[in-house]
C-alpha cells in the first residue's frame, strides 16, 4: 500500500493555511456565518446519526481533507484492507478482522480463499453450540452440577473488548435455564481473582482462558491460579480439565499441553489483532450475555460499516469523515487530546476501550517506510461517562487552559418499549434518560459557544464566571442501544482508525512498545525474586527500587 507522509504532501500547506485562518474564527462566528451547519455537517446511516456542526471547520474544509486522504492513498487503502494483502508489514500479516462478521458467502464473492471463509464460520458454530449447552443447563461441571458461573482470564484486547460489549448490552441479558454470571479477570497482581474465588464454587464455575498467543504471562498466571484452585478443591483430574476450562487462541499446541481438551479449543488467527478480536470467539462472554441470535444482530452492525466504509464516497463516509476531523484537530488545530463522553451508563467502559483501539493502533512515531515522524500522530484518548464527567474533569474543559476535542454519545430512546418498561418506574426512568440527553447537548453547547451559550449578559458576570468555548466536538446518536448499533459504534471507531494510519503512513496494526515492556519485566523477576548478581545490569533506580523491596521483604 502506497502512502504520503502528511508534510511532503502537497495538500498539506493549503490546510496549514486555512489552520491559520481558523486560529482567530470562533464556533459562535461559524454559525452565524453559516446558519444550515447542522444540514451540512451532520450525517445519517440508518439508527446512526453523527453531527461533526460542532466542529471548528466549514466545508471547504471538509473538501480540502478529503484532497488530503486522496493524495494519501486511502480509496487505495481500504481496497487493500478487504483483502487477503499482509497490510500489517511489520510482523507479516493481514488485517482481516472484519472478516470475522462478513456472512461467509460474502466472503467468498470476494475473492477470500474458502478455507479461510469456512474456518471462520465453523469457529464461530462451534462457539455458538457451547453457547446454546450452556444457556439450556446442558454445560455440567465435572461432579455434575450446571454451571451457573463463568470467568473471562484474559488481559488488553482479550477483556477489553468483551468486558465492554457485555457491559453495554446488559439490558439483552438472554433468559437461560439456570441464573447465568459471567465474570472478567484481568490484573496480573491477582486481586479480582482473589476476590472472586471467595463467592464461586467450583462445582459451577467455568473458565474461558483468552490469550491469542497462548503465552501471555498475565492471562497464565491467572489461569494457573483457578486450576491451583480446582485442584485443592476438586482434584486436577481429566474431566475437571475438561468440563471447566474453554480456551481461546490461535496457539493449539499450547492449548493442548496446558489441557484444555481439543473439544474446548476455539480458535483465533494471527492475522486478528487483540483489540480487533471481540468478533471472533474472543467475544464468547457477549454471546454468553446476549444470545447468539443478538450476537450476530452485533455482527451485523459492523458488517453495515464495512459496507459503508467501503462504498460510500469519501464526503459522506463517516469512518473517513470522522478520522479526517480528527486529523485536522491535531496537525492542524494543535489539540492533542481527546475525550469520549458517553451519556449513557451502560457505556462505562467505552473510552477505556477507545484508549486500547486508538493508541495501541497509531501510538507510533515510525513510518511504514522506517523513518521517524516529523507530526503528530494519535491524540490522547480518555473519558469517562458524561454525567459522572461533569462532575469530575469538565471544569478543565470548560474553563482550563488546555484544548480538548470531544466525542458525545447518547441513545436516542430508552425505557421506552416493553423491554425496557419497568412498571411503577417507567416515567421516573423516562424523565431521567430526558435528563441525560439535555445534560449532553447542554455541555458539548457550552464547550462551544461559551459565553454566548447563556442566557444572561456576559459581560456582567465576574471573569470567574464566564467561559471562553470554541472547543470543538462531534455528537454521535443512536436510535437505541443494541447490538446492532453497538457494533457498528466499534466499527466506526476502527475504521476511522484505520484512516488515521494510512494519512499518517503508520503501521496501525501491530504494538512492539507493548511487546518489549512485557520482555524487560521477565528479565527483571528474577532479580526481584532474590538474584543479586544481574543487579548491576540495570540502571541505579531500578536497581535501588528492588533493593529496598528486598530489604523491606528480609525485614518481615
């Protein structure tokens, strides 16, 4: 795939200039000026609707980006992404994780080779008959009993992604046969799985082990702990193996040898990266939560994106649309962080998620061509559910001296079908959804008009209470909250990715910086295990730091 580094291409410095421009021209001007913004700037894909009006641009900006993706490649580099082409160089590999959710003819029209298409769709079956046994009361422990409770071991994409889909989509919680509790475990210091083990049986319990390479040490360490658990309990024998432990990877040998029997075994490949993995049966906590009829209802939203991405023309191509705003915040407006507000609860760990999606991907400062760059790349990503929010970190935002873009997210209905009608509680529910929804168009109008968003008299008010606004930001609503419409809010979210790499000619597709911290801490357990002789390999801190642990430790 061919790219343009961002300050060789020749699109760059009519933006840089019309950056200049929009230094001095405040949202409340460009609203004047151009009363039909919302016409213009806002966007509708079926239960998706995504205002960028709130954004410091007009459209004249928008043609000029979309000159700049051109120029960049990207209708060349989407074509490449929906292929086979090892588009992640640095290790080799394709990027097909939107194959994951492609119906398998679909995929096979495409050109994708039949035995990738095939494996995909068996994995997924697989998946969903253990779904289906377990949600009857048909999945027994190994003394017998149905299992009632299921952990999720896994750690960065393998809990982020299902922890937060789950989370999401609480509300489509399928009926089973017996209560279902599905559980995540993730921190290598072992305090959620010592918590946990407290209120499990382990009659009952259940063990997804989700690791890609089958080699992570946080993930095994945990893993290890609950077999040292069963063991003590149950006895470590075949059928305790066999009846509590499922096992997700893309490693079978490994697999094997650790015993998880062959008939627990779902599988992952290399080319699907661990934050792009919770389609694949990394996702087996969401179909567990929702059903496999809701899961696929997930798998389809996304698929609606991939469809978009790939056909819609780039001025109306929201995965595009919203990279390219985000490109124009950061090279050009020089704002370099960026908060996701979702106001709706059942977002909570949305922007945590974002984090892993957004910086793991395009953290970077080399170049597909091996070079370093000479511009900003990834912003950083955080944020919070908005209500908690405004009561946390907007002071910041509206009255803090930093630039901050902003993302809102809010359903449109809620508790307003039978589903989500709770008796005596509806209209009280009703009125606070209302709440939420005025609290989210108040703040993202706030953070841009400022002053001019009151209804008092500005300049009568002491400086302590006025606001400045012009931070700008994109409002992103959705029908309801469904599966569906939540997979295609992650979809949006990757491909807009995606786009940032191909205009920043980066590699958004592999993470070495994680990779190597995880290899200096191997090197570094034996020295806090007690081996002095290497202490003088690393640096005087290090090295002090582990000598007061030692101490402290010798002194108990």
């Amino acid at each position: 795939m061919k790219g343009c580094p961002l300050t060789q291409n020749s699109y760059f410095e009519p933006l840089q200039q019309s950056a200049a421009r929009f230094e001095e021209s405040h949202l409340t001007q460009l609203f004047l000026k151009y009363p039909n913004r919302f016409h213009q700037l806002s966007f509708r894909l079926e239960e998706l609707l995504v205002d960028f009006s709130k954004q410091r641009l007009d459209s004249s900006i928008v043609a000029q980006l979309q000159d700049l993706a051109i120029a960049a490649g990207l209708p060349e580099a989407i074509q490449t992404l929906f292929s086979e082409t090892k588009i992640n160089q640095s290790e080799g590999r394709a990027a097909m994780h939107w194959a994951l959710r492609t119906p398998e003819q679909k995929l096979l029209t495409m050109g994708i080779n039949q035995t990738i298409a095939r494996g995909i769709h068996q994995a997924l079956e697989k998946m969903y008959a253990l779904v289906e046994k377990i949600h009857q009361g048909q999945y027994r422990g190994a003394t017998g009993e149905v299992i009632t409770d299921v952990v999720n071991i896994g750690v960065g994409g393998s809990d982020l992604g299902p922890l937060m889909a789950s989370y999401a989509l609480s509300d489509f919680k399928v009926a089973t046969e017996k209560p279902l509790r599905i559980h995540f475990v993730s921190t290598m210091d072992g305090s959620q799985l010592s918590e946990l083990l407290h209120r499990l049986r382990p009659e009952t319990t259940l063990f997804i082990i989700s690791s890609k390479s089958f080699g992570t040490i946080d993930t095994l360490k945990n893993a290890e702990t609950v077999r040292h658990w069963l063991d003590r309990h149950l006895g470590l024998s075949e059928a305790v193996l066999h009846n509590h432990f499922i096992g997700v990877s893309t490693n079978v040998p490994a697999m094997t040898k650790w015993g998880i029997a062959p008939d627990r075994q779902l599988l992952l490949w290399d080319w699907v990266g661990g934050r792009y993995s919770l389609w694949s049966c990394i996702g087996l906590p969401i179909a567990l939560t929702i059903g496999v009829t809701e899961f696929k209802n997930f798998l389809a939203g996304a698929h609606l994106i991939d469809e978009h991405f790939q056909q819609a023309a780039l001025a109306e191509n929201l995965p595009a649309l919203l990279a390219l705003i985000g490109i124009w915040n950061s090279n050009f407006l020089d704002i370099q962080t960026h908060a996701v507000l979702p106001y709706d609860g059942r977002l909570k760990y949305f922007a945590s998620y974002l984090q892993q999606l957004e910086m793991e991907s395009n953290g970077k400062d080399i170049t597909r061509e091996s070079s370093r760059v000479d511009y900003t790349t990834c912003p950083i990503i955080w944020g919070e559910v908005g209500p908690n929010a405004q009561h946390a970190f907007y002071q910041l935002l509206h009255q803090g001296t930093q630039a901050v873009s902003a993302d809102f997210i809010a359903p449109i209905h809620r508790y307003s079908d039978a589903q989500f009608t709770y008796s005596e509680s509806a209209e009280a529910l009703l009125e606070q959804h209302d709440l939420a929804l005025a609290n989210c168009f108040a703040q993202s109008r706030l953070l841009a008009f400022g002053n001019d968003a009151l209804q008092e008299d500005a300049t009568e008010l002491p400086l302590y209470k006025q606001y400045q606004g012009n931070q700008p930001s994109t409002t992103l609503l959705i029908e309801r909250l469904t599966p569906k419409t939540l997979g295609m809010l992650i979809a949006l979210y990757e491909h807009k990715v995606f786009v940032q790499s191909v205009i920043w000619e980066i590699n958004p597709f592999d993470q070495w910086g994680v990779e190597k911290g995880k290899e200096i801490a191997n090197q570094l357990i034996p020295m806090i295990k007690g081996n002095q002789e290497s202490l003088n390999m690393v640096d005087s801190s290090t090295r002090g730091l582990i000598q007061s642990l030692t101490t402290a430790r010798n002194n108990q």
